[in-house]
C-alpha cells in the first residue's frame, strides 16, 4: 500500500517566520461606546433641562404675564396709531390669551380693510406685538345705495373710508344683495381685464348677484354679455380676440353674447344707432 507523500518544512524556515502581532482592539471600541454614551446622556440631560425651566418660564409668564410695551408693525401713518390706541389701555395689566383673541377679534369688526390681523404676547420681554396689513382692492363697487365698497384678490368685499389706492380700480356696479364674498371667477375676471387693459378697456362692469350674471359696458358703447359668472376668465381672453378684429369690420357699437360659450359659440351682433 502506497503511503501519501507530505511536504515538511525544515525547521529553519519555520522559525523565520514573522509573527504577526495582533491589536488589541476591545478595549478601545469599549472605552469609545462608554465615551458616547455618557456624551449622548449629557446632552439629552441638558436640553431636557433647557424644556424644563423654559416650560416653568412659560408656565409662570402665562399665569401673570403683563404688557409692558406695545408694538404695532405692517401698517402705517392713522391705521397705526389707531391700532397702537387701542392696545394702550392693556399696558401694565395681566393679559390673558383670551384677551389677545378679543383684541384681535375687535380689530378685525372695526377695521374691515385690514387683513392677516394678529395680537401676540412676547412672553420673555413684556413686549405686546400687534400687525396687520390694508387690503389691495382689484375693484370698487357702487351699491344701488350709492355707497362704495370694495373687493381685493381673496374676493372678500370690504368698506375702507380712506383707500389709499396707489392706481385706479375698476368701478362695478352691483345689483341685488352684496354678500362678505364673491366668487373667485369674478375676481379672475377683473385681473384678466386689468392685463387685457389694451384690448378690454372697459368704462364699468355691472354684476346681478341674484342672477349672478356679468356685463361689461364698454367707452365706445359696446356691451359684453358674459351671462353667467363661470369661464370668465376665458371669456375675457376670446372676447379680447374679438375685439382685436371688430373695429376694421364693425363701425357701430356692438354686443357680445357669451350664453352659447360653453358650446364654442360667441354671438356679435350691432347695435342700433
């Protein structure tokens, strides 16, 4: 029986070998797991101690917090002052949250041209904050009463004595009951016109709010007929094109009559003399 041949090294070469020192790294992975978990344990101890005595602040600022100065901010000039007057007689007094809610609320009933009111308390510094900003209007309405009132972007209708408008606005009339707000598709309409200034330059727009109709009475005598408010703000841009071809075809003042509109059809016919 033919034994298996094994190669044995000769002992020199077995003690050339170099040997291989291994690291000892337990104790070092150990020592840097305790280092982070006593960091992780001192920074979680600290901001709960930063919650804490803000939240014992807090606590004792909301129970006896009094104003010491009021600030008013986003309104200038009378609105200003007026809003500061009324926060005065809160100076040196506790005030409540309760308190912050109804001076706002009166704010908002008194002053109907103003909007995104707010009444904060700066608990650390004492400091009553007051803002608000005046309503832009895209139109002004005459009310069968003869009274003026008008609409900004977010269609909330609104009276303000003193406007302040920077540029003219659209006059409207409006027949029927006037609500706190009209549709959006108005507001689209008005914004659609002010860019089509050059095409659609209208002399008034007049709204029956009971039929929710739209007309639109134009210098030269012309009307559009916009039927129901819906779509208003493509009927403007068709009604634009319209016009861009009618005066080299058309001497006479004419009518537009949107009612078909939904079925692509819009109905031009002359007026009498």
């Amino acid at each position: 029986m033919r034994k298996n041949d094994y190669y044995r090294p000769p002992a020199s070469s077995l003690g050339k070998k170099k040997r291989v020192v291994r690291r000892k790294t337990g104790s070092s992975f150990f020592f840097k797991f305790i280092l982070l978990f006593f960091f992780l344990g001192l920074l979680s101890g600290g901001v709960w101690a930063v919650v804490k005595v803000y939240g014992l602040v807090t606590s004792a600022q909301l129970s006896e917090w009094h104003v010491k100065t009021v600030a008013v901010s986003g309104v200038m000039g009378n609105f200003n002052k007026e809003l500061s007057a009324l926060a005065q007689p809160y100076k040196g007094k506790p005030f409540s949250v309760q308190d912050a809610v109804a001076l706002r609320e009166k704010i908002v009933k008194k002053y109907p041209m103003l909007k995104d009111v707010s009444v904060k308390r700066s608990l650390l510094s004492g400091k009553l904050n007051v803002s608000a900003k005046h309503r832009k209007p895209v139109a002004k309405f005459v009310l069968p009463d003869k009274s003026v009132k008008y609409i900004d972007p977010d269609s909330t209708v609104y009276a303000d004595p003193n406007p302040n408008l920077l540029e003219s606005v659209p006059s409207v009339e409006l027949e029927g009951t006037v609500p706190e707000k009209l549709g959006a598709e108005f507001v689209d309409l008005v914004e659609s016109t002010l860019k089509l200034r050059r095409e659609l330059d209208f002399a008034f727009l007049r709204m029956n709010l009971t039929e929710n109709t739209v007309k639109m009475y134009m210098p030269q005598g012309g009307v559009i007929d916009f039927g129901k408010a819906v779509n208003l703000k493509k009927k403007a841009a068709r009604a634009a094109q319209i016009i861009a071809l009618s005066p080299e075809k058309y001497a006479r003042p004419y009518t537009l009559n949107f009612e078909f509109f939904e079925y692509g059809k819009v109905f031009l016919t002359q007026n009498a003399n």
